[in-house]
C-alpha cells in the first residue's frame, strides 16, 4: 500500500509560487478546481510530515490519513492575503491531527505530561504550543527561520559568539576564553551582532504587525 501511494505521490506536479498564488486568488472566488489542484499538491506535504514519526507501514497511512483532513482544515482557515505561505500555516493543523490520532491510540495506558506518545514526543512538548493560533505558529516559525538566515549572515565572531550565548547557553565568561578574547570584545560582538540581526529582521517584523 505504502508503495502504490508513493508512486502517486511522485506523479504530484510541483506548482511555482505564481500558479500557486493563482489557485488561491481562484479558488477565493469559489473555484472548486483550483480548490482540488491545490490540495493534490500538498499530498506531499502531509507524507513527509507524517514520515517523520518513524512508524511502521499500516500506522504510519493511518497517520497519513489524519494529515490529509488537517490539510483541508487548514485550506478553509487559510487567508492568502495575509502573506504566509500555504505550507508553513498548513503543517501545524496538519501535525496537530497526527498528534491527536497519536495521543487517542495511546489512550488505553495511563497519561502523563512525563510519558511520550506512540511518535516518541513527550505529551508535555506536543501540548506546550496549544495556546497559539495557526497563523500565530505559522508566523513564529517564519520569524525563526528569518532569524537562523540573519544569523548565518554575520561575520564569523560575531556568528560564533550569539550562537554560543543564545542558542548552546554557554556564558560570555566561557565564550571568552574559548575564542581567546577579552570578556569586553565579547560584549561588543555580541552587541553588535545582535544590532545586526535587529536591522535585517526589521522590515519583515514590520509586515508581520501590520498583517
């Protein structure tokens, strides 16, 4: 079975950013086969996120199955005017249905936020983000890999150093002796580096307000 749908799925056409923009300026004025071209191309996208829990053959359609009714949940919430690309909205409703199926086959045994699931994901990391809304994700994960962009942008020290502080948790003290500058020039790169980044995440931060 797993193999007859990955042949199908082969045979998806990709759609370029404009055709795709056009299926949902059309399918917006109630086209329905914009609507059906739409959802056959991000078939795709519902396999490789259920893909990624690593289950066996029969669970893993199931999961697929789920993905693919968060997919059409997230086509009637989705505003393509507001500048977020179909995916990135998508992919949390669609996850989210895979984690509800998850947690309903898990059902059986006693719950705890310490326990994981049949995916191997702690309950308390699969419910920490219920609060948001889809855009909201959406958005988040839009401004985080915008800011992974402008990180890998900087100059090497300065790279070196944000990386250390703020994503390994090492102190300016640690990061000083181990690229062998005084704790003052780290300071400066780090505020300078982060000065940067400020500014090559202004506009988009900007958009994001007023969307």
């Amino acid at each position: 079975m797993l193999k007859e749908y990955l042949a199908e799925l082969q045979k998806t056409p990709l759609l370029s950013r404009e055709e795709e923009a056009a299926l949902w300026q059309r399918y917006a004025g109630g086209d329905q086969q914009a609507y059906n071209t739409l959802m056959t191309s991000y078939q795709p996208l519902v396999f490789k996120t259920a893909a990624g829990f690593k289950l066996p053959e029969q669970q893993l359609m199931e999961l697929v199955q789920e993905g693919m009714l968060g997919l059409l949940e997230a086509a009637e919430r989705y505003d393509y005017t507001r500048g977020i690309a179909f995916s990135v909205f998508a992919v949390h409703r669609i996850r989210g249905r895979m984690l509800d199926f998850l947690q309903r086959e898990d059902s059986g045994s006693s719950f705890s936020l310490d326990d994981t699931n049949s995916a191997g994901i702690a309950w308390a990391d699969v419910l920490a983000a219920g609060g948001r809304t889809p855009f909201e994700e959406a958005e988040l994960s839009m401004l985080a890999d915008r800011v992974t962009q402008a990180l890998h942008r900087l100059p090497d020290k300065e790279q070196q150093v944000l990386t250390g502080i703020y994503l390994e948790d090492r102190s300016a003290a640690d990061m000083a002796d181990s690229i062998h500058v005084s704790l003052a020039h780290i300071y400066r790169l780090q505020k300078r580096g982060v000065k940067r980044i400020r500014g090559m995440l202004s506009h988009f931060i900007a958009d994001l307000k007023r969307s």
